[in-house]
C-alpha cells in the first residue's frame, strides 16, 4: 500500500524532537503492555500461593488483582495520547508538502495515525517480548516452577496487545483532530472548545442511588444499582475533571494579581483538556490512595495488626498508585512541552522584553498548581467520602490515618504536578532563547 | 500627455480665464513644475484654433478685464478619449543614476563610494519629503504628490542596491 | 550625548560570521535607522545593543555603563526598566486580550491589577486601538497587532525603542500609520529609537541612517 510506503519514507526523514516522540509513544505502548500482561498473568494462576504473595495468593482476590493492573492502563492511556499530541503540528507541517502533492486531509490524518501506531506496535512487540523472557527466567531461575506452562494465555496476550496497538491507532486519529492542514500550512484550531457542561450531568446520576438510600428510600436491585451509581459517579467525576480545571483556571485568572498567575491561568483556560484528562487519571489515583486509608484504617481498628497478606497488598496498592503518578506526571511533562514549542517565539519574546527566566519558570509551576489544587482535593475528599459507612472503628483515633492518608495523597498529586514542572526547566531554557526570536 | 490635455480638463468645470488656470494648474498640481501665464495664454489660443475651446465672455475682478474661455463638445470629447488612453510604461534605462554607475567604473574602477554617497543623498531629500507629509494642515493633493515623489525615490534606492550587489558582474564587463 | 554605544563587536553563529567589527554611537533622543540587505546581520547588531545578546568581542556601552559583560539577570533587569522592544509580527501573548496583552509589563513590576489596566488601556488609545481593547491577537489584524505591541512596549515609558522591522508585515499606508504612532509617541516619550528595516519609506522616518552590510557598518550616513 502506497499510504504506508510514504509513512515509511516520512519516518526516516523525522526530526529530532519526532524520533523522540516515536520513542516515547513505543515506551508507553510496552508499559502497557506488561501490564494487561500482569492481569492475565494474575487471572491464569490456579490454587492458593504463599499469604506473602498478597492479593494473588487468595482465589477470591485475584480478579480484583488482574482489574487494578487493567486500571493502571489509564494513566498510560493518558500518556500515550499527550505523546501522540506532541509536535502534531511539527508532524502535519512536513505533512502539508503532501497536501500540495494533492493527498486529502484524511490521507493526511491518516498517516499521522500510522505513525503513531507504528510506534506503539514496536513499544508492543518489545513490551510483550520482554515481559515473557522476564517470567520465563523468573519461573525458572527463582521459583525452579516448569517453564512450559507459559503465564500469559496466547489468546489473552494478542488481545492484549491488539488493545494497545488499537488505543494507539485512535489516539492517533484523535491527535490529527487539533490541526487543520491546508495546502499552505498549518494552523493550530485558533479557539479551542471549552469543555461541555453536560458531563456533569454523570456524576450527578450516579450519586443518586447513594442520595436515595441516606435518605432513607427504597432502592431496588442492591447491591448492584448502588454499584453501579458509584461506578457511573467515578467514571464521571473523572470526565468532568477537564470542566474542573477549566474553572479553577478561570477563576485564578480573573483574581490574578500577578502577571505569572495570569499568564498560567490563561493558558490553562484556552488548553484545559489535555491538563484536564491527566489531571482526571491523577485524580483517580489520589481518590483510591485516600480511599485505601479507610480500609486500613479499618483493618488496624479490627486487629491491630497487618498480616502478610495485607501488608503486601497495601504495598502493591501504594506502588501501583506512586507509578500511576509517576507515569501521569511523564504525560504532563509531555504537555508541557507542547506548550513551549507552541509558545516558544512569544516566550523568548517576553524575555527579551525583560522578564526574568526565574518569572517564566514560576508561569509553569502555577500552571500546575492551579491544575492540580481542585480536582486533587476533589479527589481526595471523594476518597474519604465514598466510605464512609464502612467504618464504625472501634477507636476514634484511627479515623485520622483516611484523613491524613487523603491529605498526603493530595499533597502528592499537586507535587506530581509541579515536579514536573521543574523537569521543564531545561526545555524552558532552549524555548525561550534569542533564536527562537527569529522564527515565524 | 500634454499641458492642452491639463487645461481642458480644468476647464471641464465651469468657464475659466487663463490667470485662473495657472493659479488651478500650480494649486492642483503642486509636485509639478508651475507653468507660465505664456505658456497657458498661447495653449489656449491653439485650442481655440481647433475648436476645442470657446471664448465665452469677459470677466473683470478688481484687476484688468479677462477673456474667459469654455470648454467644446469637440474638447470634451478630446479629453475623454485621452483620459481613456494609458501613459506608456517608459523603460527609464538610460537614467543619470546608471550612467553615472558605467562612468565611475570606468573612470575610477570602483562605485562604491558614488553609491554611498547617491544613498544619503536621496535619502536626505525622502526625509525633507517625509517631513513635509508630517506637517500639519497639508492638503491632500500635496500628500499624494509628495508620496509619487517618495515612491521614485524609493525606486532609485532599491535600483542602487541591486546595482551594488551587480556591480561585481559589470566591473568584469567593464574591465575584462 | 551618547546613549548607546557599539564598539567593534563581533558575533558568530556557527559557521555564519554574522557581525564583523560593528561600530555604531545613537545620541540620546535620537531615531536611527539601521538598514542594509537581508542576512546583513541588522537583526543581529539590535540584539547585541538591546542585551538580549552578548557579542564574542568588541563592547556595548549604554548611557556610561558596560553592559555586554553583565549577567544575564542584570541585562534582564536594563531590558525591562530601560529598554522596549517590538518585532515583526508583534508575539502577542496568545491567550491573553491586548489590554493585557499591554499591562503585562506593568503586573511584572508588581503593579496592580487595575492600575495596569488603566495604564494600559490609555496607551491603547494613544496608539489609537483602543477599540481593540478587549480582542484576543488571533483576531487582529497585522497592523492592529503592531499597535497593540508598540502600546506593550512603551508602557513602560522605556529611555530606548527597539523595533526589528516593525511595518514589516504591513503595507505601506498601514506601515506609515503605525511608525507615525510609533515615533509620535516616542517623541512625547523623549524615548531614542532604534529602527531596524529594509525599507526606505520607513528608513527616511529617521533622523540618521545606518547602513549594515556583511556584518559591519558601511558607512554613517547623516
Ligand atoms: N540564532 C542563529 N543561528 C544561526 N545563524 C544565525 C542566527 N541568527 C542569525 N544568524 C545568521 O546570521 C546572519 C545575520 O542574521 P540577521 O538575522 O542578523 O540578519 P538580518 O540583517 O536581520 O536579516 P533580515 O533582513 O533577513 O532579517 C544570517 O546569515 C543568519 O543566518
Ligand atoms: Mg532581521
């Protein structure tokens, strides 16, 4: 196919910052991949293991194991989409000496998609390739079990693989979405929509279940109406986390009182989805970090002591959640620096206009902080809230261990997002230097 | 184009004297050279001699008493076919800048210094022009004089550019 | 008296020998145009007088003081209290409406809020854009954009105007309009400005002319 041929041809002529992208988008494509590879591992073991071993060891619990692994795709997923935003406009500018060659705008975008999920089938491949070796070596190094029995099931692992390579693909085509490419050039979609209002309507249903049985009515079909409200409550506080961040941007742009918070703010406020759809992923991480804290809260009231089982559980939880960060905040350090390519002249500009470099940097950190703030509070508190009734301690005191837990978790989600920051510094620097004056 | 073209235009008006045609030809015409009464009086007699014009009366205004003059269908007609026609796009080739070039290089073998000081001057003469378009209460008419002006100006600069970046090519035409 | 001064500077980028041995003195008060072909290294010599750069050799001097061997944080600090700047295509801030677009340099000097933009918006009106006031720069127009940026530029009330080819991307009755704006208020101002260009309609706006060619000064022409 001819599409794919150009793809290939396009692929070696790429520039610097775009090898690096491809690069990034086969790391978060492999990560992915060894991890739907953990929960089909967890799901393909048979009989009770050692208690140490945690979550796995129990039948009963592993589901829920090989579902937290699935979970941990978000952040990845998030990730993986920043990526494939970044330099779009860099990519689609080489690719409009297509467009005068008379490719359509849909040729065009799809090639962006090809791109993209050439990449990702490479991360995959090696991903899947790795996490197989590893297993074997382990199984038969460490554990001295027979390494015929592979871990992975085929059929689970291709799907696996399948999903990522597809999300990738999508993510792709989505990218394209943000440029429109004319015979010309390139023009960044000058207005960005603010995020829609309706979505609030989600969490809003779902917490209706819940409203009803406090009050006292009847709700049928329990347990799973309530679950399901509560489902349909997370899935839509984090769709709503964009409209959040888009209001605490404009909120802090209107009082801005000085000139770095009104720049952040601003820049926040025309661009609150892609901080929004991390921010959502961090949100999720930090409402689970805080609501574990009742759990163990609970646990310590009840026998005040953690069994192995638990202890490594918890931990896995709490290094589950610290990647999850982690790799959420690696997507807002891609962000940012689509932002300071895309505002790299108008930077450099400023500073030979006289502010300071120690002013810019602090443009990028309270672009965090006002991101972060709310919908990681938010979180937090939804943590705390949404069990509630589950504790009943026996001694009060325990209940600080959720509220210090959730607090912490805040604290750690809003660092995660101005840490990153502070890993922008040295793109900062090249951004705004005298060179960048001389594009347009 | 030709100063009977000029002043059968003005007198497209209304009748006019030939004092006030001068007065209206330097008024209108404020980047171009005034012309002398001679010149307008013996013009209008040629036109009347074609029937293009017509004595139409006298008139007296505190001075000496004029002949006033009206315009013809045959000059109106005159005056639309050429206003109708174009100016011919003259290649200015054989400027005095350019000779001035060739001679500089042939006589002193380089024109650099010639180009230089051809520069400041024309550009010292654009900042009198651009200074007078600055001052208060200019008319219009001026304003678009002056900026004709400055545009050829602005053309010979350009041209004395070019001609520096060829004269490396013309030297070596010049002196093989 | 001489504001500011080049002397012999030298600039390399890579291979490119963009200034060879500048010299250049600007009088206080004065408006100087610094002219010469494309790649000659006006753009260059602007950045090394304004501090945005430091030459490889050679001094620049401003109102008695050395400032190319000082830091960067110092250089920033002359830039924002003395100097204003405006290129080409203005390099608004995109997110931003022009008042404060305007009041920028203001909130970065710790003023208020509201003062800036009073500030800000009477600057507008002096660059006769007010009725652009509250637009974001995607909806501009090219000249509309320079007026804004001139306004951001001299809200500060600087002692220099630096302008790298300010009308560059306007034609020439727009171009006309916003230099007059430009060195009108400057004038008000008793601000010196430095006009980098390659046009001479714009050039002849100046008092004095300096003509850059290869990276080194061609001549004075008064
Ligand atoms: N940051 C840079 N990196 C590499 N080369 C540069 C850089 N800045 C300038 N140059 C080179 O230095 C020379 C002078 O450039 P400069 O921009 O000063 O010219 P200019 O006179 O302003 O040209 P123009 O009229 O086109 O704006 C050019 O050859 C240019 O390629
Ligand atoms: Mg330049």
């Amino acid at each position: 196919m001819t599409l794919l041929r150009v793809a290939g041809m396009l692929g070696r002529g790429g520039s610097r910052a775009e090898r690096a992208r491809a690069r990034l988008v086969a790391v978060g494509a492999a990560l992915a991949t060894w991890f739907l590879f953990g929960a089909a591992n967890v799901l393909a073991l048979h009989g009770q293991l050692d208690d140490r071993l945690g979550p796995i060891a129990n039948r009963g619990t592993r589901p829920g194991t090989a579902f937290a692994f699935g979970l941990m795709i978000l952040p990845i997923a998030a990730f993986l989409h920043q990526t494939g935003r970044l330099a779009s406009a860099d990519r689609e500018r080489r690719l409009a000496a297509l467009r005068l060659t008379g490719a359509t705008p849909a040729q065009v975008r799809l090639l962006g998609a090809l791109e993209t999920t050439r990449s990702a089938a490479l991360g995959t491949v090696c991903g899947a390739i790795a996490y197989v070796l590893l297993e074997w070596s382990i199984r038969g190094l460490l554990l001295h079990l027979p390494t015929t029995a592979a871990g992975v099931p085929p059929a689970l692992g291709l799907a696996a693989m399948a999903l990522v390579i597809a999300v990738a693909a999508v993510s792709g085509l989505l990218a394209g979405r943000h440029v429109v490419t004319s015979p010309l050039g390139v023009t960044r979609r000058a207005t960005r929509r603010r995020p829609g209002r309706r979505v609030l309507l989600v969490p809003v249903l779902g917490c209706v279940p819940m409203v009803a049985r406090f009050a006292g009515l009847p709700v049928p079909y329990r347990p799973y109406s309530l679950l399901l409200g509560a489902g349909l409550f997370a899935v839509g506080m984090m769709l709503s986390t964009s409209l959040l961040v888009w209001a605490s941007a404009r909120v802090a742009g209107r009082r801005a009182r000085s000139a770095e918070t009104l720049l952040a703010a601003r820049a926040l406020e025309t661009d609150a989805r892609p901080w929004g759809r991390t921010m959502s992923v961090l949100g999720l991480a930090v409402a689970i970090g805080s609501g574990t804290g009742w759990i163990e809260a609970g646990i310590m009231d009840d026998r005040h002591t953690l069994d192995p089982f638990w202890l490594t559980s918890f931990t896995l939880v709490d290094l589950a959640l610290l990647v999850a960060m982690a790799v959420t905040a690696a997507a807002l350090l891609v962000h940012q620096a689509e932002y300071l390519m895309e505002h790299g002249p108008v930077l450099a500009t400023l500073r030979a206009t006289g502010v300071a470099d120690g002013e810019l940097r602090r443009v990028l950190l309270r672009q965090g902080i006002i991101a972060a703030v709310l919908p990681c509070s938010v979180a937090a508190l939804i943590g705390l809230l949404g069990l509630t009734d589950t504790g009943g301690l026996h001694n009060e005191t325990w209940a600080w261990w959720p509220v210090t837990n959730a607090v912490l978790m805040a604290a750690l989600g809003v660092l995660a997002a101005t840490l990153t920051t502070k890993a922008s510094q040295r793109r900062l620097q090249r951004a705004v230097s005298p060179g960048r004056l001389r594009t347009e | 184009m030709s100063i009977g073209h000029v002043l059968l235009g003005l007198l497209t008006e209304r009748p006019k004297h030939g004092y006030e045609l001068k007065r209206e030809h330097d008024d209108r015409f404020p980047g171009v050279k005034p012309i002398a009464y001679g010149q307008v009086y013996a013009t209008l007699q040629r036109l009347e001699r074609d029937g293009k014009v017509a004595v139409s009366g006298t008139a007296k205004e505190g001075g000496p008493e004029r002949v006033v003059y009206e315009i013809t269908s045959v000059g109106t007609d005159e005056v639309r076919r050429w206003l109708a026609e174009i100016e011919p796009p003259a290649p200015y080739v054989s400027s005095a800048l350019s000779t001035r070039v060739v001679l500089a290089l042939i006589v002193g073998g380089t024109a650099d210094g010639y180009l230089l000081r051809q520069r400041a001057a024309h550009l010292e003469r654009m900042r009198e022009l651009t200074a007078r378009k600055n001052t208060a209460g200019i008319s219009a008419g001026e304003l678009l004089a002056t900026d004709y002006a400055l545009h050829h100006l602005d053309a010979d600069l350009r041209w004395l550019e070019t001609a520096r970046q060829r004269i490396g090519e013309l030297t070596k035409e010049i002196r093989p | 008296m001489t504001l500011l001064e080049a002397r012999r500077i030298e600039k390399t980028f890579g291979r490119t020998h963009a200034l060879r041995g500048v010299s250049v003195a600007i009088e206080s008060g004065e408006v100087v145009a610094i002219t010469g072909p494309s790649g000659s290294g006006k753009s260059t010599l602007l950045h090394c007088l304004s501090g945005i750069m430091c030459p490889e050799a050679g001094e620049v001097h401003y109102d008695g003081r050395r400032i190319d061997t000082l830091d960067e944080a110092a250089r920033t600090r002359l830039r924002r209290d003395a100097f204003g700047i405006v290129f080409q295509f203005g390099r608004l801030v995109p997110e931003l409406t022009a008042v404060e677009n305007v009041a920028l340099p203001l909130l970065f000097n710790g003023d208020g809020r509201e003062k800036s933009a009073t500030v800000a918006r009477d600057w507008l009106e002096r660059m006769d854009a007010l009725d652009v006031a509250d637009a974001r720069p995607g909806e501009l127009s090219g000249g509309q954009l320079q007026r804004v940026a001139m306004a951001r530029a001299l809200v500060t009330g600087p002692k220099v105007v630096f302008a790298d080819e300010p009308t560059g991307a306007l034609d020439s009755l727009a171009g006309e309009k916003v230099l007059g704006l430009l060195l009108e208020a400057a004038r008000v101002n008793g601000s010196t400005v430095v006009l980098v260009t390659h046009d001479n309609q714009v050039a002849a706006h100046a008092d004095r002319e300096i003509v850059v060619r290869d990276g080194a000064a061609a001549g004075v022409v008064a």
